[in-house]
C-alpha cells in the first residue's frame, strides 16, 4: 500500500497549472479582485435586505411518505412541502 503522506511526482506543477480548473492566484489576480458588493451591486443589496434569522423556525427533517401522497403534492406546484407543513398544522389544529 503507498504511503499516503508520499506527493505524487508524476506531474510537475506546470502540468497542474494547465489543466487546473480553480488556479492558484497569484499577487496580479488578486490586484485585479473586486468586492462583491462592488461587482453585483445589486444583488449585494438583495442579500443584505434579507437580514439574519434570529433562530430557525423549521428543521429539516427525512420521513417516508406513500408515493401517490407525495407525487400529488408535488404535482401541486413549487413550495410543495410547505404545503405538506401547511396541512399538518391544520390536523393537529397548531393554529
């Protein structure tokens, strides 16, 4: 088994660069950065707008569902599972 700590010598860093997806910056990149605010100023005032959740109000949960039930939620639109919140809320009478 190789030694996991081993680099791999098989391409020099040439070789990386070229093919890399995501290249290291280099001090001219990241001169040339801007600030998101700056490059989107709009959608930076869309993000801001939206401010900080105090304290989540739902959690995520996995739960098995009948097929039919869920394919006729879902047939139903976008937001489907709050739909699904929606109507359980009104079943248990949660207001």
């Amino acid at each position: 088994m190789a030694n996991a700590s081993k680099k791999n010598t098989r391409y020099s860093a040439a070789d990386l660069r070229a093919v890399s997806d995501n290249p290291e910056w280099t001090r001219k990149d990241f001169a040339k950065a801007k600030r998101f605010d700056d490059a989107f100023p709009d959608l930076a005032a869309t993000i801001r707008r939206r401010g900080k959740q105090m304290a989540p109000t739902k959690r995520a949960v996995s739960m098995r569902l009948d097929v039919d039930v869920l394919e006729a939620y879902k047939a139903t639109g976008t937001k489907w599972q709050s739909r699904i919140n929606s109507d359980l809320r009104k079943v248990m009478k949660l207001g």
